[in-house]
C-alpha cells in the first residue's frame, strides 16, 4: 500500500481529502504546518507528497526545497488556489512535479496521482497484470488476449486495468466513475459506466450476454474473475 503525506490546513478539504485517500485505498498522514510536515518526514519515508502553497508557519514550496536538499526523491503534487504562472513555475522550480488548481475534481487529482507513482515505480510491484486469459503491458500501455492484441479505448484500458488490479473484489460504480475522468476533469456519468462495461465485454468475453470474467454484482458493482482463460 502506497503511503502519502498530505499537507494541508483548510479542515473542510483535508476531510473531503481523508475520505478519499481512505477510499482509493492509500494509506497516509495529515499535517497542517510546515513544521508538522518536517517532523512527519524525519520520522518516515514517504510514497507521495501533496503540498498546499499557503500555510500558516510557511510555504510549500520551502517544504519542497528542505525535502529535496535533504535528497529526498518522492513525487510532489502542489496544492494551490492561485494558477499564475509565477507559482506554477516556482513550484517546478524548486522540486515539484505537478501542481492542481483548487478547486480540483477529486477524479483528476487520484489520476495524477496514479500517474505519478506509476511514473516513480511505486504504483505497480511488476510490469504486467495476466488473468482470464488477457494480458495488460503497464509500461507499453497495451493489452492483449490470448495474445493478441485488443483494441481498446483509453476508457476501456483504464477500466480494464483497474477491474486486473482488483481481481476477485468487487469494483463500485463509484468507483469506476472516478478512474474513468479524464485528465482535465470531464465528467463521466453513471450510463457511461454501463457503455464501456458493455464495450470492454464484447471485447473479452466468448459470450458478452453470458459473461465469465466481468461480472455484474448487482447492487454493488462488477467483479473481475480470472477462472479459467
């Protein structure tokens, strides 16, 4: 499980954030001074960062710098309500790797932050995911079944992906909607959802209407099951 460092003093966001870190299962720490963030970090090591700019003894940005003065190499994400290009730049700068604008969709955030720790190597253990006979090529981005190749919209990719990941759990609609947003924060809606669950079984199963792999639980969500290819 991945380990963030969430460093953030507005109390209504860091609840909404709290939930949603709990919910896309990672694990982390809440500080809300820079002083509390630096206490955190000598004591632990981090997977993920997510900074606010504007804090009350402090900026992100001299977290940032501290941090990577001290060769700390975890992946930042800047929180900031200002998108001027002043701050954007200053926060590249001096060591981050990415910044949102408040207010941000929860979507797009937990994309970035997936992207990022795919991008450092923490976000998968290996290389590929195989079950039920397909195949998904993380680092080329291409999946296959029975090896062949499938062809298969961003959309289903990331659904397929996510379902590999958690095979044998049941995935919530909500879920899915969260990992199907795209990066600049469209909305996907719920019918969506049941468009590309439809789509991705035309492409994988023997028998869309009678699906073996993906499969619907009703009430709750879909469920990968790798059984038999």
């Amino acid at each position: 499980m991945e380990k963030l460092l969430l460093l953030e003093d507005d109390i209504s966001l860091v609840d909404g954030l709290e939930y949603a870190l709990r919910k896309n299962g990672y694990a982390f720490d809440v500080a809300r001074t820079v002083r509390e963030a630096k206490a955190l970090l000598e004591r632990g090591a981090y997977d993920l960062l997510l900074l606010d700019v504007a804090l009350p003894d402090g900026t992100g940005f001299s977290l940032c710098e501290w941090l990577r003065g001290r060769g700390g190499k975890a992946p930042i994400i800047f929180l900031t309500a200002a998108d001027e290009e002043v701050n954007i730049i200053r926060g590249l700068d001096c060591g981050g790797d990415d910044y949102i604008t408040k207010p941000f969709r929860m979507g797009e955030l937990f994309s970035r932050i997936r992207a990022l720790l795919r991008r450092t190597g923490k976000a998968e253990e290996g290389q590929t995911l195989c079950s039920g006979g397909v195949t998904v090529d993380l680092l080329g981005g291409r999946a296959l079944l029975r090896g062949r190749p499938l062809e298969l919209t961003l959309g289903e990719y990331k659904l397929l992906c996510l379902l590999l990941r958690n095979a044998g759990r049941v995935v919530s609609r909500q879920r899915i909607l969260e990992a199907l947003w795209d990066q600049n924060g469209n909305y996907v809606d719920d019918n969506t959802v049941s468009v590309y669950i439809r789509r991705l079984r035309e492409k994988i199963e023997d028998n869309p209407s009678q699906p073996r792999h993906l499969r619907t639980v009703r009430g709750f969500g879909y469920q990968w099951d790798g059984g038999q290819a």
